[in-house]
C-alpha cells in the first residue's frame, strides 16, 4: 500500500508564529512548504526543517500563482496564513491607505491563496487556519486598523466554514498580544509586557475598562459582579503592573500602543 505524503503551507513563515508552527509540523512527522518574503530567512528555515519553499510578498500581482508554480501537483492537505499588521495609531490620523493596505494584507491576499488551493484542499480532506486578533472583540483604542481588518478574517472564517464544509475545515484563531518580531516595539518595556501577560481574563477585561475610563460600579454592572469583586480585580492589576494608582496602570497598559505605528508582515 503507498501513503500518500501530503504538504502543508505556511504563509509567513519566516515570522515567529510561522516558524514556530513550521517547526511544530516538522517534529510532528509532517511536510511542510514555507513561503515568506524574506528569502534569506525562509531559505535559511527552509534549510534547517528540510522543507520547500517559495519566496514572494503577498501584496505582488497574482503572488498565489508563484506558490502554486513550485508546489506543482503535490497533494495539499493544510493551508496556514500566519500573516498581519500591527498599525497602530488614533482613527483622526488614518489614511484611507492605511484601510486599504491592512484589508489587502490581511483579508484579500489571504482569500487570493485559498481560491488558489481550494480543489486541492478539497480533495485531500485539508484544513485552513487564519489569524485575529482579540482586540477585534475587547475593542483597545488606537486599533481601528487592525480591528477592523481582523474583524474582516473573521467573518472570512465563518462564511468559508459554510461554503466548503464537510471538505475543508476552516478555523481562526484571536491570540492577544503575542512575543514576535512584529511587536517587538510594543513589548520593548518588559515589565509592563510581564505584568499584561499575568493577568487573568477576567482582570485583563477590568483593565481595558479602566483605560476606556469606567468606574468600578459601571464594570461591575457591565461584567455581571459585585463592586467589591471589581475592587479586588484592580488590586491584583496594580500589583502586577508595578503600579500604585488606576491612572498609572492605565499609563503603563498605554506605553504597550504609543510607538510611531508601523506595519510588517509576520
């Protein structure tokens, strides 16, 4: 009986959710084909995992057929697109560039490469998995951006799951603020970053309220609990966060978003 080997490509893959997934799959006995923009990293990856790969920046003209042309007829049973933005500035500043370019990265070019491996993806039973982002639910400020882009993936995501199930699975992860390349200039003071990663869901849910500039009544009637829990919930934050008032933990929740914005892909 021959098994039929299968690949899986990753998108992105030379940024950290990438490889890390890249290297995940490898060590999981699966094949992989990388795809990246940056063909010293992606070849250097490509190198170490023992994988194929395709250099190409998703915002090119029909970027998809150039995937398609090295991958060839190998069977396709996975399909990751572990690429984003992180653009980050108040909405009086955006350009209506800024829309354009974080829908094209994040929505457009991400459909583009799914149209292109669909049947394949079909035939071989396959998996698509898209990235979010949790600010498209908790709303932060400065995010109109990106929110609103991710918030596109998603309903990407659930109109995709409709029209290809029972073929192809189609799902979409939302991580909070993740240890990348990409947010590197958010994460640059560790401590805040270290006291942000810390806190419980629930805690994480006080604090945005606090910066949106609730008082402990209002989030406690919003999040269904005692005031006297809200009370406890702010402590344990200003602990964590190394900080002796509301304002401060608001200040220093707000250092994670007052760089010059910048946009990269994963």
């Amino acid at each position: 009986m021959v098994t039929l080997i299968m690949k899986k490509i990753i998108l992105g893959a030379s940024g950290s959710i990438g490889s890390s997934l890249a290297k995940k799959l490898v060590d999981a006995g699966d094949e992989i084909h990388l795809v990246g923009r940056d063909e010293s990293s992606i070849s250097s990856l490509a190198g170490d995992l023992g994988a194929s790969f395709t250099v190409c920046d998703v915002l090119e003209e029909n970027f998809s057929e150039k995937i398609l042309s090295d991958i060839g007829e190998e069977p396709i049973n996975g399909l990751a697109y572990c690429i984003g933005s992180i653009d980050l500035k108040p909405l009086k500043l955006t350009k209506k560039s800024d829309f354009l370019k974080a829908f094209n990265l994040n929505l457009v070019s991400a459909a583009e490469v799914i149209k292109t491996f669909g049947d394949n993806l079909k035939q071989n039973k396959g998996s698509v998995v898209l990235f979010s982002t949790v600010a498209v639910k908790q709303g932060f400020p400065n995010h109109a951006i990106v929110s609103s882009a991710k918030g596109a993936i998603e309903g990407l995501t659930i109109a995709l799951a409709a029209e290809f199930a029972p073929n192809i699975r189609v799902n979409c992860i939302a991580p909070s603020l993740t240890n990348s390349k990409m947010s590197s200039n958010l994460l640059k003071n560790e401590k805040i970053a270290e006291g942000i990663a810390s806190l419980t869901p629930q805690q994480f849910r006080v604090l945005i309220m606090l910066m949106q500039g609730l008082l402990n009544k209002q989030i406690a009637y919003e999040l269904n609990v005692s005031e006297a829990t809200i009370k406890a919930h702010v402590t344990a934050i200003l602990r964590k966060l190394s900080v002796h008032s509301r304002t401060q933990a608001v200040i220093a929740a707000q250092r994670l978003c007052v760089d010059p914005p910048r946009t990269d892909m994963a």
